[in-house]
C-alpha cells in the first residue's frame, strides 16, 4: 500500500515538473521582448581572417553613419514585426558580446538580432544574426545591396529571420500565384484586369473636352468674341475626364464591352439632345449645349445603371451603337417624308431617332447575348440594303421632284435598310449541329454488292453478294 502511494507521488511529481517545463517553454516561445545589439563593422584583417570591430568615432564618417542607420532600421523594424523592443538593455562596448555563444545566452529571456556590415567596393553586404528566445540556433542570412535601398532589404532580411524563429517558413506569407493571379494577364502579357481602361480613358477625355467646350459656350463669355477661356476649358476638362476614368478602372473591373457600352449611352444621348434643340430652334444658340448636356447625364445615368446589373459584351455594346446609328438615319428618313422633302436637315427626326434606338438597343443588350461579329454583319447587311434602294431610287429625285418623289425616295430607303438589316440577320443564324454522325445520315440508304467475305477449307476465298438497306430507324 505504501509502495502504491509512493508510487503515486513520484508520478505525480514528474507530471508537475513537466507541466512547469512546457509552461516556461511556452512562456519562453511566446516572448516577445527583442534586444537590437550596435551594428558591428567588418574589415579584412591584415594576415587573417576579418576583424570585427564596434564603431566609434574613429571610423570613417560615412560608415559610422550607415552603421546607426541600420541600427534604427533595425529597431523600427522589429517593431513593426510585433516585437516589443527592450531599451534597458545597456548597447555593449565589447567585440566579444557579440559572439555566437553570447548571443545565445542573451537569448534565454527574449530575442537578440545582431547585425554585421562590410563594405565591398561600392556595394555593402549586410549580414543579420537573430536568435528566437530559449533557442540555441543562430538564424543567419546575408546579401550584397546598393545603398539606396539598404532600408528595405533590411527591413525584408529582419522579417524572414522573424518568422522563421515563429515556426513560419519565410515563403509562406510571400504572395503565390494562385488561379485568379495567373488569370490576370493573357496570352501577350496584358492584364485582364480593366481591359476596356484604354477605351474608357479615351471616351472620358474626349467628354470632358466637350464638357469644357459646352460650359464655355453656354456662358456669359460664349455669347462674346472672348475665346481665351476654350482651350483651358477644355485641357481641363479632358484631364479630369482621363484621371476619373483611371481611378475608375482601378477600382472597378471595366471591360471591353462595359467601356464601349458606356461610349454608346454618353455619345448618342448627347447627339439626340444638340440635334432635338437646334431642331426646335431652342433659343439662344447657347442654351443648345445645356441640352446636349442633359442628354449626356441622362445617358450616362442609365449605361451606368444597366452595367450595375450585369456586364457587357462587345457585342451588347455594338448593338447599342448600332441602335444609335440606323436610330438616328431612320428618324431622319421618317422626318424627310413627313416634311416631303429630303433636301433639309432632319434634325428633329434625327434626333428623336438616335435616342429611341439608342436605348432600345441598350435595353435588348441587357436582355440577350449577342455576338459582336454577328451584329457587324447585321449592321453591313442594313447598310448595303440602303445604299442600294437610295441607288435603285435616286431617279425619283431628279429633274424637278415634288413632295411624294421625295416621300418615296427617303422610304425606299428606309425599307432597304430594313430589308438588308433582316437579310443580315437570317443569313447569320448560327446552323444547329447533329450531335451524332448516325443522326447525319439519312434514315434509309441501300445498297449492294460484296456484303462478306469467307474461306472454305482449302483456303480458297469466297465472296458473299447481297443486298443492304440501313439507315436510322425511328
């Protein structure tokens, strides 16, 4: 019985040292305290190996200097790591403190980061030494940098020793390329990332130049002969529009087809709406660009919505444009033949169209996925159809016209332009594959002829003549 408790005890005792040691060891690896000894000079010694030496006053200006830099260095740098510096500790004035072996015992309570510098030519190797807390390895690295950019590689030098004293392999907080960053560039090298910046810088800028240009006209000062304020208007207008349009595509993913979609419901919005004021005679002349403005805004506004819901292709994009386009040319048509005359400029019509068509076509973008080539055809189909019948019809207008010539001549134009668009359109429909070669073929075919081959028994060949129907049977 007594060996029993005896027995208990011992085990007990031994449990308790245990639990001590593992807790100073935690105690020990959880230590964030950090000793940044002076910077040590290396110098080649005359018959050996290199001396070490502390600097002082008697060193040359330059490399005293470096020396107390690395060491503020240094000492913002483990701070920046999580390191709590300890400025009790007294800098030692001795070589020999800074020993591989006294390091190590420095190291019982806390980190010790010692750092040596030599100069080679007109580059410097720096050389850190740091010694995790209760740990007897000394972690070493070493490189060759140029003075200019001695801060960061130290900086950088300082956090790998760092954490590989954690337990944490160096690599491991170093950014790898995972599938979204090897996604980031295609196959030239360009990132994928704001495709469309180069179109969206353009278009912003050439905007905010008319921006500058519109302000300018429709003030005071574009009522006078005073020109002076237009070209800084507009330099001003189309830096801000190109700096807009950078910060944009930086925070933003803009595509191809979002930066196009976004030129459509800018430019044909602000056309529709100089077109619409000068048609109805807005007067002054000035307050023409107010409203070419608000057609802008307006635009702008509803694009930007569209795109808030989802992307654009280049093809929605094209479509878009291409609403504007033939919008504008069939609300002019329309206008010529309600006038009976196709001899003014239909700007009411014209207007009234491109903004029908562009956000009819902004819309039907929104709600299909259509394929930029396929809209290039459509858009030549429609403008070859109406070539062709202003062609076919110019007779109509020649010698002396009345109102009904001009009438048929501005729509046989406009149904040319409609026949070609929907010639375009049928043409281009994409042909619906057979998902099998059986389902190619057609359902019975016959045939006859040799329908097997055979041997007898003395090797003699035999053909076996017949006849075949196959096909797929339904």
């Amino acid at each position: 019985m007594l060996g029993a408790v005896r027995a208990q005890v011992t085990a007990l005792s031994v449990a308790a040292v245990l639990i001590g040691l593992l807790q100073g060891r935690t105690a020990l690896a959880e230590n964030d305290d950090v000793v940044v000894l002076p910077t040590a000079l290396v110098a080649d010694g005359p018959h050996g190996p290199p001396i070490l030496r502390l600097p002082s006053e008697q060193e040359p200006p330059e490399a005293l200097e470096l020396a107390r830099r690395i060491d503020a260095i240094l000492r913002e740098a483990a701070q920046d790591l999580g390191l709590v510096l300890d400025v009790s500790e007294r800098p030692t004035d001795r070589v020999a403190d800074l020993g591989e072996e006294r390091l190590i015992e420095r190291a019982r309570s806390g980190w010790v980061v010692s750092a040596r510098l030599r100069a080679r030519g007109s580059s410097l190797v720096l050389r850190i030494l740091v010694i995790a807390p209760g740990s007897k390895v000394v972690m070493v690295r070493s490189e060759a940098m140029d003075p200019q950019t001695l801060e960061v590689r130290t900086m950088i030098l300082l956090r790998d020793l760092i954490q590989l004293g954690r337990g944490a392999s160096p690599e491991d907080e170093r950014p790898r390329p995972d599938a979204a960053a090897l996604a980031a560039s295609d196959a030239d090298g360009e990132p994928t990332h704001s495709r469309g910046r180069a179109v969206l810088g353009l278009n912003a800028s050439a905007l905010g130049g008319y921006l500058g240009l519109a302000l300018q006209r429709a003030s005071t000062s574009g009522s006078t002969d005073d020109r002076r304020l237009v070209y800084p208007l507009v330099a001003l207008g189309a830096g801000v529009g190109l700096g807009a349009s950078m910060l944009i595509a930086d925070e933003w993913d803009v595509g191809l087809g979002d930066a196009w979609f976004l030129a459509a419901g800018t430019w044909w919005p602000t056309v529709a709406g100089l077109a619409l004021a000068d048609g109805y005679g807005v007067s002054p002349p000035e307050d023409r660009y107010v409203y070419s403005l608000l057609g802008t805004a307006a635009g702008l506004t509803l694009s930007t919505t569209a795109l808030s819901v989802r992307g654009m292709s280049p093809g929605g994009a094209l479509l878009a444009h291409s609403g504007g386009a033939f919008g504008l040319l069939l609300g002019g048509l329309t206008e010529a033949a309600l006038e009976g005359s196709t001899e003014l400029t239909p700007r009411r019509g014209g207007g009234l169209g491109a903004l029908i068509g562009v956000v009819g076509g902004g819309l039907f973008a929104t709600q299909v996925q259509a394929s930029a080539t396929r809209v290039l055809y459509v858009d030549m189909g429609a403008t070859l159809g109406g070539l062709t019948s202003a062609a076919a019809a110019s007779p109509l207008i020649l010698d002396e016209p009345t109102p009904t010539h001009h009438r048929l001549y501005a729509g046989s134009i406009a149904l040319g332009t409609l026949v070609g668009g929907g010639l375009g359109y049928l043409l281009t429909r994409p042909s619906r594959p057979t998902s099998t070669a059986a389902e190619a073929s057609p359902p019975l075919l016959p045939s006859a002829g040799v329908i097997g081959i055979s041997e007898d028994a003395r090797g003699r060949t035999a053909y076996v003549y017949g006849a075949t129907l196959r096909g797929r049977w339904e």
